[in-house]
C-alpha cells in the first residue's frame, strides 16, 4: 500500500488573484495544474530566488510568465 503524499495548502493573494484573471483560459488552467500537481505535492522543487525575493521560489508558468510563491 502507498502512503498518500503530503499536500500542502495554497493560498492566492488579492493581488495574484487580479493578475491570474488577466491571464488566458490556456494559461489559467496550466497555472492550475501546476499549483495542484507540483507546487502543493513538492514546493522544494522549485528554484530558490535570492536578492530581494530572498524566501521565495518560483516556477516557470510561461516564456514570460513566473509563479512566485513562499512557504510557510
């Protein structure tokens, strides 16, 4: 029998919030997936930003496009 992953809980800020309505229906759902599929299973797996965003990580939502996210 396998253990079920750990899940960690995601919160949107209002600010995301507005900025992930301007996005795509396309983009959107990818941000979807990737919140559920990789960001709430394992957020380490992302790249670890330095400088001002020190604490923070991110993954690549697009070309231009980042998800920035901290864990608590």
């Amino acid at each position: 029998m396998v253990a079920p992953t750990k899940r960690y809980k995601v919160h949107i800020s209002r600010r995301a919030q507005k900025e992930i309505e301007t996005l795509t229906p396309k983009l959107r759902a990818k941000l979807q997936n990737i919140l559920r599929h990789q960001v709430a299973v394992s957020p380490y797996e992302g790249k670890k930003l330095a400088g001002d965003l020190k604490g923070y990580w991110s993954v690549r939502l697009s070309y231009q496009d980042r998800i920035v996210y901290r864990i608590d």
